[in-house]
C-alpha cells in the first residue's frame, strides 16, 4: 500500500467521524495517528543520509503547524488571556515554520547546484 | 460547501502535500521541490485557519505572524552553515514552546470542550483532550528547555563547556517525572486544571533542563535528533486537545523521522538511546594508556611530504570529522580533493554516520563547499574499497576511525568505525593527540601506516595545496 493510499484512507476515517458526532472523535484522532505514523517511517527510512540535516530541518519547520491552533488562539481576541497565550504561540510558531524552510531550501539549493567551473 | 468542510478539505490537502514534500527529500534532486510542498502544505493549513469562525480578530495574529516571520527569516539567511546544528536545535525548541502555549490557551478557554467543531472529527471527549493537553505541556516544555540547554551547548558558551554533574541527578529526574504524572492525576479530578496544567510546565521545563544537561560532545547528534522528534509528538499531542487531523498527521511524520534518526544515530555508536541519555562513558578497563599507545610510535609529518605521498597515489579518500567544521576547512578540503583530482587521482568522501555533531552535518558542509554528493560515500559502501586506497585524509575526526572499537572489551568496543587503517598510508590532520569525545587513545595514529599532521584543518588543507603546486 503506497503512503498517499494510507493517509486518504486515514482522512476518510477522520471524516466519517465528522458526519456523525456521535462517533467516537478519539478512535478516529488515533486512527489518523497511528496510520501517519505508519507513512512516516515508509518514507523517512528512505531518505539518504546525506539529506539528513535538512530532513531534520524541514521536517522541524513541518512541526511548527502548532502555527495553525496558535492562530486559532491568537483570533480569539474577546478572551484577552486566550489570544495572549495564542500570540506568544503565534511568535515561536512562526519563527519555527518560516526559518525552518527557508533554512532548509538554502541547505538544499547547494546539494542541488553544480559548480560554475567545471 | 459550508465553511467547515472547506477547512476540514483544506487541512487534507495541507498533509498530502507535507507527505509529497518528505517524500521529495528521498533525493538531493527532488529535494529542493518536496521542501517548497511542504512549504506550501503550512501555506494552505494557514490560510483554511484563517478562515475559521473562532478567529474574530487578526491584528494579534498579523502582530504574531510579522514578528515571527521577520525573526524566522533574518536568521534563515543569515546563519553560517557550520552553526547549522545549534540553528536546529533552537528551532526544535521553539515548535516545541508554541505548543505548550497552544495547549495552555485551550485550557484557559471558557467551555474549551465545545470549541472548534470544524477541526474536531465529532463530539468532544473530555478526559482525553485534559490528557492531551498535559502531555503536550510535558513534552513541549521538555523539548523547549532541552533545545535551548543544546543550542547554548553547540554554541560552546563558556558556562556550558562542562555539564554540570551531581550526585542523585538520575533520582531528581525521576522524581520530577512522577510529579508531573501527579500533577496530570490531580488535574483530572480537578474542575480548574489551569493551574497545574502551568505547574506541570514549570516541572517539565526543570526536568528538561536537567535531562539534556549530563549530554554532550559526540552525543550530540542522539540529542538533536531526539528533540527533533518530541517537537513533532508535542504538536501531535496538540493536535489530540484540538481533535485536529493536520496537526496529528503532520506531528507524528517529524515525531516518526525524529525517532528513525535517533535510533540510525545510536545504532551508529553501537549504543543504546538509554545508555546515551543517562550513561557514562568512560575508558574501560581493557583501553590502554595514552602512553602505552603512543610511547615513541608516532611519526610526525609535514605538507611536503604528505604531498609526495599522492605522486604515485591513484586513489584517495577524504574523512572529514568535527574538526573540520570547527576549524571551517570545508571549502580548502573541496580545493585540495580538486587539485589532486585534477592529477588524475580518484578522490571520494567517507562520512560517518556520527561525524559532527548532527546527523548528516558533514555532508551539509561539504555541500556548502559545492562537493557533489556523489562523492560523498556512506560507511557501509566505502569500508571495502580502502584495501585499495593509496592515501587516506583523516580531517579532525578520531573515534570513528579508532580501531579500538573492533576490541569488544573496549568503552567504544562494537562501534562501526571506517576502516581507514586498512589503506596504504593514512594521514591524520589534527592539532594534537588529545583524545577524541570518548577520551580513549586511538592506536591508529601509532600505526606503522600511518603519519600525524599536527596541525589547525584548515592551516593544514592551504599547506598541502601549496605544496602540491610547488611540487
């Protein structure tokens, strides 16, 4: 089974829950989980270590999707301690995503360059 | 289409582009495109939360985004690829504190159980996102004071040369765990768990401090790693209080990659993550003096001689090591592999595993110097070809070519090592014969084959050249 047909069939297993709230939200959450987690050894044990740093790179900037309830937080502006908490979130969160793949995109341009010389 | 389906549509996308993107990173090639995918996975994620009902104002957010992304940027492209370790771990801690804040936020929300019902994947289960929530203030806490213990270590601030060692650390560090346990057991009978959700964070934060702090050196890259990965379950655990699917999907893909490196890593060192995290190592018994190794066997040498040695040499490996990221030799390395090159000398890199001190960091530096990464040989696929290897230059690197390790009986016993002693000569470029992070003397320098030249990486690397061009 290739990686994307696990993960469709994961967001399947999210939605059904969505159409009927009485589901179980949990299973569903930790079906999702325990499938990703599945994809990511798939394709991570088939990166090459020379592509190691950037893997840790940009799968770190992939991480700071925390970006996403931060944002959620920080709009909550009628709740002053909630859109606090969600603005210091949105900060960390931020610096994490953008330099983490800016970062690794300057990492990777010079693995993917040739030399001007040769 | 009501505005929740949109959402919960968009998020779909937003991981199967982050799948696309690490898929992408399979090759130097496809590289550069999987790391815009993913880019453009946070993109869509981003924009679909925008649209959120829960979201009533933006000038908090745009205050958010404008500081972060300025931050996040400058330091992109400022950072020297060699602090490329330090940048990393730094940025580890940060995912890993805007989780904590996220988590704290939700449980500061009046009614936070019935929030978000787009994100959420159907009706909300109370316990469970307490749990959540609790583990994503552990790990999150943990992984933001370990990263910024590790990048201050990485940095070499002058206070954190030396961990700081105590008796009855190991007995702290598990007292301070099952005081955040009580801590969630508390908050699960309590009906305001804020408290010692905050609490909690406090526990973490020291117990976090305290876990990284007895690492260094070598193990550096088991650390690295290691937090690489509890950033991406600490999302993933915000994901579970959120009941929302891109933030599990994307967070267990970094948590299972963190996990994958961290074990390629310990594996690398012939030791276990238990023995790396809360073992010592120390010479055993069976290593032998600095003395008894070295005693009147080691032959110093010089550029001009170790420039006579490619005259006849048709085949050379280059091993880099720490040393050659500190003394920021990688481009004179990248000029002396072209020069005898040039001369019609085959020249290949050997990188091991655990050269540097995170995974894969030579191989970045060595790409900065615009070496092709099909010059660059893994362990595995190098260590048979240097029986036929004329010259081997090792650059700053010493338990990883200490024959030693084939000694069971040895502190390192077991170790995979490149087997650089098998070559004709071997010539070691380094500043003295201090040990290496094990603290073990290394026989290779000893060695009938084998020639010292004492001297700083890059010093060395602009004699040699000039010494081949005098030649």
């Amino acid at each position: 089974m290739t990686a994307n047909s696990l993960i469709l069939l994961a967001a399947e297993a999210g939605q059904g829950a969505a159409d009927q709230p009485e589901a179980l939200p949990l299973l569903a959450a930790l079906t999702i989980f325990v499938l990703a987690i599945f994809v990511g050894f798939e394709i991570i044990t088939k990166i090459p270590p020379t592509l190691h740093t950037p893997l840790m790179s940009g799968s770190n900037a992939i991480s700071g999707i925390t970006l996403v309830g931060a944002l959620l937080a920080a709009g909550h502006e009628n709740q002053t301690a909630v859109a606090v908490l969600g603005t210091l979130a949105v900060i960390l969160a931020t610096i994490n995503v953008v330099g983490g793949f800016l970062v690794t995109n300057r990492m990777l341009e010079m693995f993917r360059r040739k030399r001007p010389h040769e | 289409m009501d505005q929740t389906t949109i959402i919960a549509l968009a998020y779909l996308v937003a991981a199967v582009l982050f799948i696309l993107g690490l898929k992408g990173l399979t090759h130097p090639r496809t590289a550069v495109r999987g790391n815009l995918l993913g880019a453009l996975g946070m993109l869509v994620a981003v924009l679909a939360t925008l649209i959120h009902h829960d979201v009533v104002g933006y000038t908090l957010i745009i205050v958010g985004l404008v500081i972060g992304g300025l931050i996040g940027a400058v330091v992109a492209v400022k950072i020297e690829m060699t602090a490329m370790p330090e940048l990393v771990a730094l940025f580890n801690g940060f995912g890993g504190g805007a989780s904590v804040f996220v988590a704290g936020a939700e449980l500061t929300r009046p009614g936070p159980y019935e929030v978000m019902a787009s994100a959420r994947l159907g009706a909300p289960l109370l316990d469970a996102s307490i749990i959540a929530a609790f583990l994503a203030g552990v790990i999150g806490a943990v992984t933001f004071w370990g990263s910024l213990l590790a990048f201050c270590k990485l940095r070499e601030f002058q206070k954190f040369r030396k961990p700081w060692v105590f008796p009855g650390m190991q007995a702290l560090n598990i007292g301070l765990a099952v005081l955040c346990a009580a801590l969630l057991a508390a908050a699960l009978m309590s009906p305001a768990p804020v408290m010692m959700f905050w609490s909690l964070v406090v526990v973490a934060s020291v117990l976090g401090w305290f876990l990284v702090n007895p690492i260094g050196g070598a193990d550096m890259p088991v650390v690295i790693a290691l937090l690489n990965s509890y950033s991406g379950l600490a999302a993933c655990a915000t994901g579970f209080v959120l009941s929302n699917s891109v933030l599990i999907i994307a967070g267990s893909l970094v948590g299972a990659s963190g996990l994958i490196l961290t074990n390629i890593m310990c594996k690398a060192m012939n030791r276990s993550l238990g023995n790396v995290l809360f073992g010592v190592l120390a010479p055993s018994e069976a290593d032998a003096t600095a003395d008894e190794v070295y005693g009147g066997r080691v032959k110093a040498t010089s550029a001009e001689e170790v420039a006579m040695l490619f005259d006849n040499a048709r085949r050379a490996v280059i091993v880099p090591g720490y040393g050659m990221a500190v003394a920021q030799a990688q481009h004179a390395v990248r000029d002396l592999g072209d020069l005898l090159e040039a001369r019609g000398i085959e020249v290949e890199y050997a990188i091991h595993p655990v050269a540097g001190r995170m995974p894969g960091h030579m191989n970045v530096l060595l790409a900065e110097a615009e070496v092709p990464y099909e010059k660059l040989q893994e362990m595995d696929a190098v260590n048979p070809s240097f029986a036929q290897t004329d010259v081997v230059l090792v650059i700053g690197a010493n338990d990883v070519v200490n024959p030693v390790a084939r000694d069971p009986r040895s502190a390192i016993g077991g170790m995979p090592i490149l087997d650089v002693d098998k070559a004709r000569t071997v010539v070691v470029v380094k500043r003295s014969l201090s040990p290496g992070f094990a603290g073990i003397p290394n026989p290779l320098f000893a060695a009938d084959n084998c020639l010292m030249f004492f001297a700083d990486g890059k010093k060395a690397m602009l004699d040699l050249i000039a010494a081949l061009k005098e030649a």
